[in-house]
C-alpha cells in the first residue's frame, strides 16, 4: 500500500467526540476521505459529520435510532446503519485501511478487535480495549498483518522516541502527566463534578476528563504503554509535567534521554498515525519555546492519587487484573458524573473491585469479556 495516506479511507469509530472531531478535521485539511463515521446516539451530529466529511456509511450504536438517522440522511446518499455489528462491519469495510478508534471505554473492544484481525492499520485513541485485552488485540494485528499507532499523545510521544531503537536499548519510559486540575489541591474529599471536568491543558471529552482529574488516565496510560511497546510497567515511571508541553521521554541505557514536544492538540499525534512513517504539513505549530518559559517536573503524589499504585498492582497481577481495573473505573467514573458518588469513592470501588478479583492468567476474550460485566453488576 502507498506511504500516501489520500490512497487509504478511513473509518472513524466515535466520530462526534473530541477525538471524533479532531480527526474529522485532519482527515478534511489532508484529503484523506472518510469512508465511515460512527456515533452511539447524537444522530444529527451523526448525520452532520457524515454529510459534511462526504462518507460513504453512518453507523449509529443505538439499534432504536436507525430510523431517525435514516430520515436525517434522506436524499444525502449516505448509506445508514445501526448496532454493534455494524460499527464493526463499517471498521472492516474493504475500502478501510484505517480505523481511528474514539469511541469512549470498553464499549469500543469489539471494533478494536475485527478492525486488528481484519489487518487495518489501527490509530488508537480509545485506550480501554487495549487496557482491557492488549496481548489479544496485539496479537491479532500481528498475525493479519497490520500496523497499530497510538493516537494518545503520550503514547505517540513513546512511539516516535523508539523508533529504531530495540526495547532492551532501553531503561526507563518516563511517561508524563499534567497533573490534572487537583496536582495542588490538599483535600480532595468534597471536589464537585464541575471542577473535576475543568482540566488546565486539554479540552477532551467527559470521562477521560474525570479520568485525569484522578490521575486513573496515567494508570491506563502505564498498562497502555506496557501493551504497546512490549516494555514493563516496573520501567515505566509516572512524571508530572503541568506544562503538557513534553509529551512523554524514553531514557536508554547510554544516558541519553529523547523526549517528542508539542502544542497539547490531539490533531498532531492523529496526524502522526494517519501518516506514518512520514510527518506531513498540518494545522498545528510547533511551540514557540522562547516564549513557553519554564517546563517542570515532578513525581505524583501516590498518597493524594493512589490511582498510581493501583495501576502498578494491575499490572503485577496481569490477566483479568486491567480489566476490572477499568470496568470498576468506568462505573464509579459514571457514578461520579450522575452525582451518586463522590470523587474519592473512584479510588475506593476501583481498589475493592482490585482485591476482590479471582484471576486467571492469559485470559480469553470472552473471559475478558465475563470480568468486565460482571465487575460493572458488582460495583454500579
Ligand atoms: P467523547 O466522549 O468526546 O466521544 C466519545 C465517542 O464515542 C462519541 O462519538 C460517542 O457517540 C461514542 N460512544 C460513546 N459510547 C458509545 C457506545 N456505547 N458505543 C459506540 N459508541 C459510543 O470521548 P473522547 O473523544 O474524549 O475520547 C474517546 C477515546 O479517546 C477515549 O477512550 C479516551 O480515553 C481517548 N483519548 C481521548 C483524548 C482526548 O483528547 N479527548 C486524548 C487521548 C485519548 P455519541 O456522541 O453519540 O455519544
Ligand atoms: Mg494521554
């Protein structure tokens, strides 16, 4: 296939969130075209995206809503789809060679999944299913041949810094963080929804807003990075860098240290796993660095955020452990956000759904798939 990403279409999985959006906008400033565009149940965003990114299918997660979305596509010449096996139909299309995948948490795992066995060039933003079942959606792109590239700007940053390099080159991922909106603040017992959604660097959607407020994204980020470059969570340390600027280092065994920088603007690292192995033209500068004035770092408070030690233990326990780990995020994050729970019952469920897990080691999918209902029924 050309290095030329205008000759492979695209399929945007969560194309009305952040990430959606932003990759909307890539796709449109480069000429990529968009073959599908899916959503859960915004139909007239849907239906907006659709018509405006001139795709060939819409795929709408909520079955109930086919109707509507058929009667908003009306005369556009946008084919309209609905259900689960229809957001993996549209990642699989054979026009697709790649899935950008934007959906929010787990909900995500099965189109992650035939879009890696389908062999599609893979540009992960939705982190959960890998969190969830990495060593299995590894596999599976490696045995049908296809590329997975992070979208997560750590991530990217990761990936760009190993390029070339084997993983026993290295010794440490320093894999940063902003700190979220309560880096300073002492007593974290009565914070309200509103001031967790007010994140200081990126604009993002709801849930992994409240994820960086707790930190709990940098504890999916760890097993996310464990999965992707093959390295240890143990040589994975957590730095706190409020300026977002530093998206993320590898140290090697030499001394050296390489880090990739950027403006906080998700367009770049989609860009990047768009156009890979090549950095095109695109809509965002590079930072001004005379401008920046200082960058800083320091390391979390595993006391205040001990979302950071419960990652390490998920990651020590392997098997089921990550995924409980999420789906007991993933509900007492929706709790959080409906005001039936506090900030800190977060750490509570996600530290009970940990120390009440029966595990197994190299766990199937339906496994998987078992664990995280089954935790979502337990801690709701
Ligand atoms: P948003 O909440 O903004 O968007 C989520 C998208 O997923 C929407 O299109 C939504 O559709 C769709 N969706 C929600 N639930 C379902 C479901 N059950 N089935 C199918 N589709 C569903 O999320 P973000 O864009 O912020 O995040 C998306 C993913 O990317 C997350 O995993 C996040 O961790 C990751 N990420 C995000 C970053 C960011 O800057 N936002 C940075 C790095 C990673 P609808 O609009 O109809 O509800
Ligand atoms: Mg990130």
């Amino acid at each position: 296939m050309s290095d030329d990403p205008r000759s492979r279409a695209i399929c945007i999985l969560g194309a009305t969130g952040s990430i959606g959006a932003s990759t909307l906008d890539v796709a449109s400033r480069l000429g990529i075209p968009v073959h599908a565009v899916t959503a859960h149940s915004k139909v007239a965003e849907l239906a907006r995206d659709a018509v405006a990114s001139k795709a060939r299918v819409a795929v709408i997660g909520d079955p109930a809503r086919l109707d509507e979305l058929r009667r908003a596509l009306d005369g556009s010449g946008v084919r309209a789809e609905a259900g689960p096996e229809a957001l993996c139909a549209a990642a699989c299309a054979p026009e697709v060679g790649a899935v950008v995948t934007a959906i929010v948490g787990a909900a995500g795992l099965p189109a992650t999944v035939a879009a890696a066995r389908a062999g599609k060039r893979l540009c992960i933003a939705n982190k959960e299913p890998l969190v969830m079942a990495g060593p299995l959606v590894m596999a599976a792109a490696k045995a049908a041949g296809g590329a997975v590239l992070p979208v997560d700007s750590e991530h990217s940053a990761i990936f760009q810094c190993l390029e070339g390099h084997r993983p026993d080159e290295v010794t440490e991922i320093l894999l940063t963080s902003s700190g979220g909106p309560f880096r300073t603040v002492q007593d974290l017992s009565a914070v309200t929804v509103e001031q967790a959604l007010k994140h200081p660097t990126w604009s993002m959607g709801p849930k992994i807003t409240i994820d960086s407020a707790t930190l709990m994204n940098k504890s999916l980020e760890l097993i996310e990075a464990q999965v992707l470059f093959g390295i240890g969570a143990e040589r994975v340390r957590i730095l706190v860098h409020p300026q977002s600027v530093v998206h993320s280092m590898v140290s090697f065994r030499d001394g050296s240290v390489m880090a990739q920088l950027g403006r906080p603007d998700m367009r770049t690292p989609i860009q990047y796993a768009l156009t890979w192995p090549s950095h095109l033209s695109g809509p965002v500068e590079a930072p001004d660095f005379a401008r920046l004035g200082s960058l800083t770092f320091e390391d979390p408070d595993r006391r205040r955020f001990p979302s950071i030690d419960l990652a390490y233990h998920a990651a020590r326990l392997g098997g089921l452990a990550p995924a409980v780990m999420n789906a007991a995020n993933e509900v007492a994050v929706a709790a959080f956000l409906a005001g039936r729970a506090r900030f800190l019952d977060i750490f509570a469920t996600v530290e009970r759904a940990l120390g009440q897990l029966s595990n197994v080691s190299d766990p199937s999918l339906d496994e998987i798939v078992d664990a995280d209902l089954s935790t979502r029924r337990r801690y709701a």
